[in-house]
C-alpha cells in the first residue's frame, strides 16, 4: 500500500477490461494496469490496529487536520479496544504498479 499525496491522472493506466481484451507483446512494458478506481471510499481502522499498517499513520494524520475529534466513533459501551478512526472521502486506486 502506498500513500499518495496528489492523485494519479486516470489517463496514464489502462482499464483492466481493456487489458484483458488483447494480448500484449509484452507482459514487461506498457502503461500500469488500472483494476479498481473508488472516489468515495471510507476508510475504517480500529484504534489498536493503526501500528499494523505504516501507512494508516499518515492518512489518519491529514484525516485530523481537517476535522476536529469528529473521526473516532463510539458506539456507547464500545470498548477502548474497539473504537474506531474514520476517515471519509478517500480516493482508492488498486494498479499493477
């Protein structure tokens, strides 16, 4: 997983339909194949497992920034185990590169 700061043009990968429609001359060469695009993604991350993946701890950083404490939820007597970070609108790009 990684961490992008300003998005990637949709223009410089291949559609993954179209990829699989050909067979290419080679398998080493050719714009990053794109296999999901998501604009309105949420991302939700338990509290006690943000250290598992290093780059939760940047996201859920920025996430902060912009809001106020509006991105932990609880739901009543949810544990502190349990309680979870939200972070809204986040923009998913599954490629091959």
């Amino acid at each position: 997983m990684e961490v992008l700061r300003d998005p990637p043009k949709a223009s410089t990968f291949v559609p993954l339909v179209e990829h699989q429609s050909t067979t290419p001359a080679s398998f080493h060469s050719g714009p990053p194949v794109l296999h999901y695009y998501s604009d309105r993604s949420k991302l939700i991350v338990l509290e006690h497992e943000i250290d598992s993946a290093p780059a939760f701890a940047p996201i859920l950083a920025a996430a902060a920034a912009h809001q106020h404490e509006n991105g932990t939820q609880t739901n009543g007597e949810q544990s502190q185990q349990n309680k979870q970070k939200v972070v809204e609108d986040v923009d998913v790009w599954v490629a091959s590169e």
